[in-house]
C-alpha cells in the first residue's frame, strides 16, 4: 500500500467515531427486555410476557418510587410474531440483546419445545449467553411477577442463583441456548434443563411492599433437572438424582452431603470431583464404567468419633463414596425405566468407541439405551478433618 493509500485508510478509521454506526440506537430509544416468559395458550398460540428494565430506577440520580422492571404481556401465532406485537404495549423497540433468563412452560417443554428454541437459536439480536430454565408447575409467566430483594433486576438474581447453586450445591445445571441445541442434534445425548418455580404467595411476591419487609413472603427456587427425549420433557428428577446426573457427568464443582454416625451426623463438603466415562462393545452388547473421583473435607461432626485413627477415616470415605454411588446408580436408573433417555452422553462415548455398532444403532439409540449395563465406581479422599478431631460437643458430654 502506498503512503497515500495508507493516509486515506487512516483518515477513515479516524471518522468512525465521529458519524457512528449507522444502524445503533440510543439508550432512550430502546425497552431492555431482562428476561422472557413463553407460555401456550388454549388456542394454541404463544404467550411472550417480557420483562423490561426500567432505566430510571439503576441511576442513583433518577429514582423513582416505581419498580426497578416492569412486565408486557402479548400473544402471538409464534415466538416472533409475539415480540412483534410487544410494541403495541411498549413506545420503543424492543432490545434482547441483553436477557439474561429465558423461562419456557412445562406445557411447552412437553409439546414444541424445539421450535421455541429455533427462533431463540436463529434470531442475530439474541445472544447465546442466557439461561434457559423451565417452570415446573406453574406457568411461566408467574416467574416474572416476583420481584426480588438483593438483586433488583429479578432476572439477575435467577441468573445468578444458577451460577451460584452449579458452583456450590450441584443439583441444578446452567444451561445455555448453545448447550441444548448441541445435545439435540446429538444422535447419543439428551440435554437437562433446571426448574424454576414460584414458592410463596404469587401476589404478595409482585408487591412493592415484599421487598421493603424483613420476612419474605415469595421466593424464586430452582427447581432441580428436567430430562427431556429428544425435543419434549420426558420427567423430573428429584434432588439426589440430579446430583447423580451431575457427578456422573463431571458438573460438580462442589456440593456437600451427611452420612448418619452414632448418636448424630457427619457433614461433608466435596471440593473437587472429576468423571471419567468409558465405552466398549462386547459381543455386540455395550458397556459403560463411570468412574468417579472425589475429594472433600469434613465440615460438620455431631457424634462420638475419632478422626485421628485412619481406619475410622477409611471407613468414612468408603461410606461417602457409597453414597455417591448409590444417587449416581438411580440417576441411571431412573433415565432407563421412566424417561428412556439417555442423558449422560454415553451414546457418544459408544459412537467413538465402535463406530460401526453405533451406525447400526444409532437412529433408535434411547431405546437401546434402555439395557445397557452401567458400572459406576467411585472414590472419595478425605483432604482436611478441620482443626478438631472430636467434636467439642461430646468433650463437653464426658
């Protein structure tokens, strides 16, 4: 490039700024849609209620006595067409770019599931960095007349308590837009999606008056792990088998659980856990071991033992570990007998394993699924026993 070639391309780059982009909107111009709800109705059209940030009130200079968000509620022959027709209800273009949760109807999830996600998945102003959740028995637009107390925006708080419950409790699981749709189209996996639902009076939960009170009268809880086969819901999984799930497929980042001793408990915290999946066909009948391998210190004691004599510290890890064992086993068994949906992935770990047995059954692989055996093998190191190896609540008993 010559020097004046060059001086001009400079001399361009320098103009952006100034004149801008050509098809950008100012703040005032656009509604911040935080977070959408996506129900059926009876006619078998779609009910988008969307939640919109009212801006005033996150500028310290410009708050009002009115809610941090507000909620439009519109229907719609489709997801697009609903969101459309929001601009009856809003003076402004709607903005998506900035939701943070996506709640789907139980009703959906069970129906057509796959076509919400299609718009949410092909539409170039949402991005993929939302959480998709379910509302398990209610409708999903309930979800978003609660407003919250630490987090202002309730969408943010529901974003966070997922974050938050993955990292540090273990039954629920964040998933992204991105995450569902690759386990769709996977012909050996099945996604999971975390529950939502309200907890509490719904009518107190959407007042003003709940967050300006000590006691809380509503609540936003997650709701353990919906299982699906293929596009629709297939059931729930209780709490330990949502744990389950995520040992076995390597989501735990840490969790705690007890184990009874005599005359009280012993609490345990995992620190770190990691999974290994392996695959083989024998004599035309796959097999999958998981192996587990756990870490994690003592965090509570409440009855009479002694954490300095390593037989008893063996006996300990060998009942932690049998434990994780026994919600792995059930998580497993509950995805071959109710859902017959396999879940966990071990389909690819057979297609990488026997590429020509999982041609042949590939295309009906849930039902195979069905009766393939599962070993699971688990093994729990005890890292740190705390600073006490009695519990001063039985010294004080002597």
């Amino acid at each position: 490039m010559g020097r004046k070639g060059f001086m001009l391309l400079l001399c361009c780059l320098l103009l952006i700024p100034l004149t801008g982009c050509w098809n950008t909107k100012e703040l005032d111009e656009l509604s911040i849609a935080s977070m959408i709800a996506i129900d059926k109705t009876n006619e078998n059209t779609y009910e988008i209620t969307a939640q919109i940030i009212n801006p005033a009130q996150n500028v310290e200079e410009e708050r009002t006595d009115r809610a941090p968000v507000a909620t439009h509620r519109v229907t719609g022959a489709s997801v697009f067409e609903g969101l459309r027709r929001l601009t009856t209800d809003i003076p402004r273009k709607l903005y998506l770019a900035h939701i943070r949760v996506i709640v789907i109807s139980e009703k959906i999830a069970e129906e057509d599931f796959a076509e919400v996600l299609d718009f949410l998945f092909r539409d170039h102003q949402v991005r993929t960095d939302f959480f998709v959740v379910i509302s398990r028995d209610q409708q999903a637009k309930e979800i978003l007349k609660v407003l919250t107390r630490v987090d202002e925006i309730p969408a943010e708080k529901v974003f966070s308590s997922i974050t938050f419950s993955e990292e540090n409790w273990a039954p629920t699981k964040g998933m992204q837009i991105d995450d569902i749709v690759e386990q769709l189209v996977l012909d050996g996996d099945n996604p999971v999606v975390t529950g939502i639902r309200v907890v509490g009076d719904k009518e107190i939960g959407g007042s003003r008056e709940h967050v300006e009170t000590i006691e809380t009268q509503a609540v936003l809880k997650l709701q353990n792990l919906a299982a699906f086969r293929g596009e629709t819901l297939a059931g729930w999984m209780t709490e330990d088998q949502s744990k389950g799930y995520n040992y076995i497929r390597g989501n735990v980042q840490s969790t705690l659980g007890v184990i009874p001793c005599k005359d009280g408990r012993l609490t345990f915290e995992v620190i770190r856990s990691e999974s290994n999946i392996e695959a083989k066909v024998i004599n035309g009948k796959p097999q999958i071991d998981v192996i587990i391998s756990t870490e994690g210190n003592i965090a509570e004691v409440t009855c009479a033992i002694d954490l300095s004599n390593p037989q008893t510290i063996e006996k300990i890890e060998k009942e932690i570990a049998d434990g994780i064992k026994t919600i792995s086993m059930d998580s497993i068994a509950r995805a071959q007998t109710d859902f017959r949906s396999d879940i966990f992935g071990f389909g690819e770990h057979i297609r990488r394993a026997d590429p020509a047995y999982w041609k042949s059954v590939k295309n009906d692989w849930n039902t195979h699924f069905e009766d393939i055996t599962v070993n699971v093998n688990v093994d729990f190191s005890i890292h740190h026993t705390g600073t006490l190896t009695e519990s001063f609540i039985n010294e004080k008993k002597k």
